[in-house]
C-alpha cells in the first residue's frame, strides 16, 4: 500500500489563570490575552470567562512539533500570567470555583451566546483539549467521522480529569461533559451519508436563525465547516503535556487506521448511537476504572482492556506517523490512572480542595 498521507494536527488547550494565595480562578482582565498576542498572534484567545485562555498551535506535521508548539504555548502562558501574580493549571473543570464569581468576556460573540442560553452559558465554566486532523478530501473525511465516533467514549476515558465541581465530589471522573451537556448541538455526532447531506444539515440550522454560524455545533466529534480537517472535541484538558501529547497521537492514529482500511477497501463497523452513548457515559463516570460495552462480543469488557485493544488496532500506523513513544504513553495513564484518579487521590490523601489546585498548577508546568 502506498504511503499514509501526512495527518497533519492542529491541538488547542484552555487553561485555567488562578490566583496563587486563594486558589481560586481569577480573571487576568485580558492582560495575558493582549500580552500573549505580542508574541503569538493568533494562537491566543480569550474564552467566554476571563478566567480561561485558549491556545493553539499551527498546522504541525507530526506529533513531535505538535508536542513542542505545546510546550512552547504552556511555557508562554505561564511566563505572562507570573508576569500578573497569578499562576496556570489544566483540568477539565476548577476543583471548587462557582460559576456565578466568574465575569463574562466583554465581546459580542459572547454576549450573544449568553443571551441565547442564559445560565447554561454562563455556567459553562469548563475547560477541553480539542485535536484536529488534516483529512484534504471532505468526502473521506466525512466516513472517516461516521467511523471514529465509536472510539471516542475509549479516547474520552483516557482523558478524564474533572471528578470536582464547585467545592464537591461529584462521583463522575468527567463532570465537565456533564455541565456542557446543557449546551444544544453538544454530545455524539449524528450519521451523515454523504458531505452534501452534512452541508445542508449545516445551511438548515444557519438559514432558520438555529445559529448564525456552523462552528455552533459543539459535538464531540465534527467534519470541521472551514477547515479540512476532523476536530474531536470530547476529550478534558489534560495535567500534563504528556497527557495530552499521548491522546493526541490515539487520536491520530485513530484517524490513519481508519482511512488505511477505507483504501484498502475495508471499512469500521458504524454502531448505533444510542450503544455508543452508553460508553460514553461509562467513561464520563468511571473513566478507565469501569466497564465499556464490547458490541462485537455483546457483553461488558473492562475499560483498560478495550484500550489495550484498541493500540493494537492502530499499532500497524504508529511507526509511519512517528508517534511510538507518545503512543506508549497509554501504558503509564493505564498504570499510574487518568487526571481525575489523582485529584482525587491528592484530595483523599489531605482532605483540602485547595492542595488538589495546587496539584494541577504543579502538574501544568511538569516537562516544559
């Protein structure tokens, strides 16, 4: 078979700014924003709280640059934000922060957003990792999102890290899914069998004022409407950045897999969504600790199990991509468990939400 295309990536985290004396998220009032600009351009943004930053990395080729664009951004962030006394962390929601201390960004984007959705918006205090792949042909691109859709509930489960919201346990190892829940046009993909169907699903919900523009579908998984590429937006925002640097390349290889057997002729079974919601609830809940459904075995398999699987399944694709070594990661995350298994080992181990900040704040800055 001939050579895998390039899979290029785009990676975006949102950060949480807090201050270092309360623990708490803080606004920085856009200064790390328009600092941040300064140096990166485009690759900054503010969120719809003032609490968040966005970054983003250019169009990497491979894993490798992905991984030191992130590293860059991170170390940036945390630069401008010591710059104003406050200090930086990743997970997926704040461990007690309350949405209603925390101001709304002063741009009309948001401002709409707010009016449209009310308190669903202004709660929507959460924090994601989301992952491009570069796929050139839309049509492709479209099967190849119908297929992945499966595997999202396995690649959401490696990533959980928000077991806290507002001060309490709340028993899921992802609470943040749960809050953004209350979002329209959230949660799986709906199947789409062919792009010209998918484009007028889009124009449908633009032309009777649904939304104003087709990036306000916030699925899980998404044929992205201006770039050519498939955006996986399920995953939390990840401790470290070889947290995230190992989703990125499942991810990846995920996608390569898939289109490896599409030109072979061969094709992923597409299972019902309802089935595959039940997944990812499993994994929002136990995250890799539980049990995910095996559709081809009908019965109940361990999480970790249905992992080990599935960096089988890809295994013949990571060497062309360049991503062993990130890949393997899984291993340690399976081993030593996800974000949310350690804040909340850190939480019962001093029974104080604010050393679990503390512990997300160390973790940020860990390889940079």
């Amino acid at each position: 078979m001939k050579k895998l295309p390039a899979f290029t990536l785009g990676v975006e985290e949102e950060y949480q700014i807090i201050d270092p004396e309360t623990r708490d998220l803080r606004s920085h009032l856009s200064k790390i924003v328009d600092g941040a600009k300064i140096i990166l351009n485009e690759q900054v943004k503010a969120e719809m709280h003032q609490s968040v930053v966005e970054v983003g990395t250019n169009i990497c080729t491979n894993v490798d640059e992905a991984e030191k664009e992130i590293k860059f951004l991170r170390t940036k962030i945390v630069e401008l934000a010591d710059k104003q006394g406050l200090i930086v962390g990743g997970a997926g929601t704040h461990p007690f922060s309350k949405w209603q201390d925390q101001p709304i960004t002063d741009d009309p984007r948001y401002h709409n957003i707010v009016n449209e959705l009310q308190d669903a918006a202004r709660s929507n205090l959460i924090f994601g990792m989301h992952c491009h792949v570069g796929i050139e042909n839309r049509e492709i691109g479209l099967k190849l999102m119908n297929q992945a859709c499966y595997f999202l509930p396995h690649i959401f489960a490696l990533s959980t890290n928000s077991p806290f919201w507002e001060g309490r346990q709340t028993g899921y190892k992802s609470f943040r899914t749960k809050v953004f829940d209350k979002f329209p046009r959230t949660g799986l993909p709906e199947y789409f069998d062919s792009v010209a169907s998918y484009d007028n699903f889009l124009d449908t919900l633009v032309n009777t004022n649904c939304i104003d523009n087709p990036k306000k579908i916030w699925w899980d998984l998404r044929l992205h409407p201006f770039y050519d590429t498939i955006e996986f937006r399920i995953c939390d925002m990840s401790l470290t950045v070889e947290e995230t640097m190992c989703i990125v390349a499942v991810i990846q290889a995920v996608v390569a897999k898939l289109y490896k057997l599409n030109m072979q002729n061969m094709s992923f079974n597409i299972y019902r969504l309802a089935l595959i919601k039940e997944n990812k609830f499993r994994a929002s809940r136990y995250g890799i600790e539980g049990h995910m459904i095996d559709f081809g075995l009908q019965k109940e398999v361990e999480t970790r199990v249905l992992i080990l699987e599935l960096l089988d399944f890809v295994d013949d694709v990571v060497d062309e991509l360049g991503s062993r070594e990130q890949i393997n990661y899984v291993h340690q995350i399976l081993k030593n468990g996800t974000g949310a298994a350690k804040q909340l080992a850190v939480f019962e181990k001093t029974n104080d939400i604010t050393k679990v900040v503390d512990f997300i704040t160390d973790e940020f800055t860990k390889g940079l």
